[in-house]
C-alpha cells in the first residue's frame, strides 16, 4: 500500500521545537521532492517547505526561514522538518507529499502532487 505517515506533532510551548517526520511506505522516496504544507484553523493551505530528490536543493516560504530546516534520510525513506523558535501562529496541521521528480530543485505546487500524508497537528500555546 502507498502511503505516507506524517509524525512529531504536538503542543508546544512558544520558542520551543518539534521534528516533524515524514515516512513513506510502499513506494522509494528518494526519486521524490518532498512539500510540506500546513492549514491553520479557517486558513488556507499554505506550501513551507520543500527538498529537492537530487541536489539537495531546499525552499521555505519567508515566516519560517531561519527557524524550520527540511532533511531527507533516503536509507530511512524519511523526510524531516525540524522546527525551531515556534510560534503561535505555526499552530496547524501539517501535510507531507511527494511528487515523482528526478532533477534539480523541488517545488510547493500542491495540485501537482502525487502522494499527500493525512497530516499532523502542531499547537504552539501556553
């Protein structure tokens, strides 16, 4: 069965950090980029943060440059968001996919996934 199992979340005190990981079953990831996409409560989904399946190549959207880090262990078949200096408003459910891409660079076009997790939730809160 392919599948991919999004895990890490919780609640979590304001400045502190959570791993995110992101696990795909019955298909190899590292033929992947691999997004990682959050919802907040009455938001829209919004695209974070993605890695390349070649060059290693990461992206994050402008609100967590410098505090979010995406890595990929393809022995494992495992892709990572470490999340640092969290806040409240990264409170939301978070969502790995795939997408088939053997090259340069990687992408946060969401309709143009292949493969989405159910997601995790993240709560930042006192």
């Amino acid at each position: 069965q392919v599948q991919l199992v999004e895990s890490g979340g919780g609640l979590v005190q304001p400045g502190g950090s959570l791993r995110l990981s992101c696990t795909a079953s019955g298909f190899d990831l590292h033929s992947y980029r691999i997004g990682w996409f959050r919802q907040a409560p009455g938001k829209e989904r919004e695209g974070v943060s993605c890695i390349s399946s070649s060059d290693g190549s990461t992206y994050y959207v402008d609100s967590v440059k410098g505090r979010f880090t995406v890595s990929r262990d393809n022995a494992r078949n495992t892709v990572y968001l470490q999340m640092n200096s969290l806040k409240p408003e990264d409170t939301a459910v978070y969502y790995c996919a795939a997408v088939r891409f053997v090259g340069l660079g990687c992408s946060l076009f969401a309709d143009g996934m292949d493969y989405w997790g159910k997601g995790t939730l993240v709560t930042v809160s006192l």
